[in-house]
C-alpha cells in the first residue's frame, strides 16, 4: 500500500504532464505546504515560530474557481483519518470561500482537482 508521501508525490507528477499543463496552466501554482514530518526540538521551535500550525492542509491551489477563492486538499492514505487540528482547519478554510477537500490516494486528489479546475 502507498504511503500519503508517495500519493501526493503523483498527484504532483500528474498535474506536470505536458497535457495536463496545456489544459490547465494555472496547476503550475500546486503547492506543498511542508508542514508534516519529523523534526529535532529545535527545528521545530524555530518552526513553530515561523507560523508553523498543526493541521494545515497538504495542499494548495491559489487559483479562483466558481465560487470559491482557491482549494486545499488534504492528502491521506487508502484508510488515513484526518486529525482534529485538519478538521478545524478545513471548516475554517470553508468558511473563507475556499473548497477544502480530504482525498484517500491520488485517485481521488486527481478527480478533485479536475473537478475543480472545470469549474
């Protein structure tokens, strides 16, 4: 079974084929947000202090579509559960008018996102 890592890394790969960039060049703006992972205490502090939060999601598309200002997906495993700290900040993110999706795979991820860019 494929690791969350290994799900958004093809997601990511997926949204770079010459094809899909000629369809939807604004996919170019898919972003990580690095805030998962290990790290020593120290790291972590200094982190921290930069605006590092819990829960923020995976993924970011600034791009405004339909109703909304941009979507966060939050990537997960086949059988990943999302946190309180992600669930907060997808009510938040709704709130805001952006879409806030949670995709088990990259399946999934890649469906929202063409759903989201059709728009």
């Amino acid at each position: 079974m494929a690791s969350e890592a290994q799900h958004q890394a093809t997601v990511i790969k997926w949204t770079q084929q010459p094809s899909i960039r000629r369809q939807w060049p604004e996919l170019a703006l898919l972003h990580h947000v690095p805030n998962g992972g290990t790290r020593d205490a120290i790291e972590a502090k200094h982190l921290k202090q930069q605006g590092v939060k819990p829960g923020v999601p995976d993924l970011c598309l600034p791009v405004p579509r339909g109703r909304y200002h941009g979507l966060y997906i939050e990537m997960k495993s086949e059988t990943g559960h999302t946190s309180q700290e992600q669930e907060w900040w997808g009510d938040k993110l709704q709130a805001q008018g952006y879409a806030w999706k949670v995709c088990h795979g990259w399946e999934s991820a890649v469906d929202i996102l063409q759903w989201y860019m059709s728009l």
